[in-house]
C-alpha cells in the first residue's frame, strides 16, 4: 500500500473495485420471490397474506443496488454507528418505492384519545412513517409476509448467511398496514379503552402511522427453538463488531439499546433493511470524493 493513501481511502477503493465487480443486477428473481398480488389499494389498510402465484416471464428492470457482499468481507470495512446515528440512518436513507405521508389513520373510536396517543407517541420519539408507493414492487416471501424488493433480496442473503454460520433465523414479521397495526397495538386491550392503558402500550408497540413496518423495510425476526432472540446465539452473531454481520447485508439494528429517544424500549429482533451503499456513506461528506458515494 502506498504510503501517501490512508487505510481508510484503501478500504473505500477496494468496496468501489468489488461494486465494478459485482456489476448491477436484478434485485429479485420472480421464480424465487414472485410478484405481489392484484388490487394493491387494498393493501393499505389490510395484511398481506396473499394469495399468490409466480408471475410470466418479464424483463426486470435493472437496479443500483448491488448484491449481498459475499460473507469473508471484514468487519472493518463498516463504519461504527452509535443507537442515535443508527436511528438517523434509516430516518435520511432513500429508500425507493415510498409515498407521501397519508393522514393519521385511527387508533381507537375518539378522536380526542388518537390525539393524546400521538402526542405522547412523538414525545417518546416516534416518527410518522410513510407506506409502500406502489404494491405491485412487493415481494411476498415466508408464508405471505410482504417485503420491499430490495430488502427482500437482502432478507435471503441474511437467512443464508446465518444457516452458513448454524444459526436458523425466522422471519415472524414484515410488512404491516395501518389496521393490522391497530390490531397489534391494541391487542392486550378491549374496548372501552383506558388512556393511560394505551400510554403505556407505546413502550412496547408503536401506534398506526408511527411503525417502521409500514414502510416494508422492517423485520422482526427469532432464532428457532428459542423465545428471547436478544439472548440467541444469532443475536450474538448478529450484533457482534457493531453490527458487522446484519450491516453486510444491508440490515441495521431498528431500536437500539443506546438510541435514545427512539419510541419502545429497544427491540433486538426489529431489523431496518438501509443497504449497503447507505451504510458506508453515512459518514462521507456530501462532496466527497468517493466514488461509490457520489451522487
């Protein structure tokens, strides 16, 4: 290595080699994933749950986002995150196929107690969080559960890692429309709903309109044969070296132990799918002169 270029330069000249390398591909194949079912407005209030069928034959479009690095890259080659730059990460990402805020869906029948649940949601730090722009781009995978194409793509890379490691994940959620997540946020509960009931259910779960499930790109997964996956051995895989092993693929912790005022309390099964790319120019400034993170 010559003298005059930093380890840092190195290490970002040799992701921009490995990004030549890999070329641009298809993010998903259709005989592996399928495409999403018809009547995609329907999906905006309801969980996917299919049914489904692989579709003809198409030419897919190509995609900037690249595939899965293979599994020997090193730790290092990631930046640290603190739980707040891991937050601010998938708040700033583009991330396609997201439309415009719709308006606060209902939580419970008053519209006085919707106010006080979202006012006490925002002060604990939860965001109002956009839905998919267009269905039809969904992936469905796992027993109905919906994906956005390119973190759907990385959902498989990362199962297959960790089986390669001898750790079997589950994926136990994806995709949740605005009435499937007033269903689980007000799950513990029956009508007539106490304030301070639902108050407290926010550091658990978040509100319809505020769950990052609505966007496509969340995760919440397990480890089978195990209950607490924040003491599973695929955590531990996961979470070592700051994350190296989700950030590989392009998944970031969602609710981190040091992030602040998030929303719940943190969440190791919940997973943001960023990419890559997002990952390693998180800390680059917007002219830098690194070619993989030139806009």
């Amino acid at each position: 290595m010559s003298p005059e270029i930093s380890p840092q330069r190195w290490r970002r000249c040799c992701w921009a080699i490995a990004a030549l390398t890999f070329g641009l591909t298809a993010l998903v194949s259709p005989s592996a994933l399928g495409a999403a079912v018809a009547e995609p407005q329907a999906w905006v209030d309801e969980p996917i749950t299919g049914p489904w069928a692989p579709p003809a034959p198409i030419d897919e479009p190509k995609s900037r986002w690249q595939e899965p690095v293979p599994a020997g890259i090193h730790s290092l080659s990631f930046p640290y995150f603190t739980g707040l730059e891991f937050n601010q990460l998938f708040n700033t990402a583009a991330l396609p196929n997201l439309s415009s805020m719709y308006r606060s869906p209902n939580i419970t029948d008053s519209a006085e107690m919707d106010e006080h649940i979202r006012a006490s949601a925002e002060d604990r730090g939860y965001l109002r969080r956009p839905l998919p722009a267009n269905y039809a781009l969904m992936r469905l995978i796992d027993d109905g559960l919906a994906l956005q194409r390119p973190a759907a793509a990385a959902w498989l890379a990362l199962a297959q890692d960790a089986a390669a490691h001898g750790y079997e994940l589950e994926l136990n959620s994806a995709y949740r429309g605005h009435r499937y997540q007033r269903e689980v946020f007000l799950r513990p509960y029956e009508a007539p709903y106490g304030i301070d009931d639902l108050v407290e259910r926010l550091t658990m779960s978040a509100p319809p309109g505020y769950s990052k499930h609505h966007t496509g790109y969340a995760i919440d997964i397990g480890q089978h044969g195990y209950y607490n996956f924040g003491r599973t051995p695929a955590y531990e895989w996961l979470s070592a070296d700051n994350f190296a092993n989700a950030k590989k693929h392009g998944w970031i912790p969602s609710y981190p132990p040091d992030g602040g005022q998030q929303g719940p309390v943190p969440e190791p099964w919940e997973f943001t799918y960023v990419g890559r790319e997002a990952i390693l120019c998180f800390h680059q400034p917007p002219a830098g002169d690194d070619p993989l993170c030139r806009r």
